[in-house]
C-alpha cells in the first residue's frame, strides 16, 4: 500500500512540475502584453504600470474587426455543412439495409 502511495505522489509531482513548465510561457506572454515596452523583459510576473495600449496599438494596425466576422462566418458555415451531412448519411446508415449489416466477423460479438 505505501508503495503505491509513494508512486502516486511522485506520478502528481512530475505532472505538477511538466504542467507549470508548459503553462508558465502563456502566462508570461499574457503578463507581457499588459506591460509597456520598456517592462516587458524584466523577469517580473505582474507589471508594475498595466496598460491596455498593446491591444488598442494592435487594434488599430490590424483589421482584427473583419479577421473576427470572417473566423464568425467561416465557423457557422462549417457547423451548418457538418451537422447537415452527418444528418443525411445517418439517416441513410438506419434506413437502407446494406449487405453483411447483420453479421459479425468476431470482434463484435458478446462472450
């Protein structure tokens, strides 16, 4: 029984430790992108003086405004064309009988 206990702490350490080390770049680059230029590699996690001015910078450079209206687009499109094409081939998978539907090879019957 302590053996497994033993193993179970060191399986949640070593998980502990890979989950900081892939979370800790998101977070910095969040950090990052509150900080004004000059703040941004001094090795601190929060800022010292947060701004906003990153994002409205960005917002103004890009036209973030239409790249979101067309991911908007592009996504509803591909839900609709998905959703509607798995209702039609499931409908003809339970309405049309195919040859060997019956049958099993093996893999698929109950012991």
């Amino acid at each position: 029984m302590r053996g497994r206990r033993t193993v179970r702490v060191v399986v949640v350490a070593a998980l502990t430790v890979l989950a900081v080390v892939f979370v800790y770049p998101l977070v910095w680059l969040v950090s990052a992108s509150f900080k004004p230029r000059a703040e941004i590699f001094d090795n601190r996690l929060l800022p010292r003086t947060p701004t906003l001015e990153n994002y409205l910078t960005v917002w103004d450079a890009a036209p973030l405004g239409l790249w979101l209206a067309n991911t908007l687009v592009v996504t509803a499109l591909a839900a609709t064309t998905v959703t509607l094409s798995s209702a039609l081939v499931a409908w003809g998978f339970a309405h049309y009988r195919f040859r060997g539907a019956g049958r099993c090879s093996g893999w698929c019957s109950r012991r």
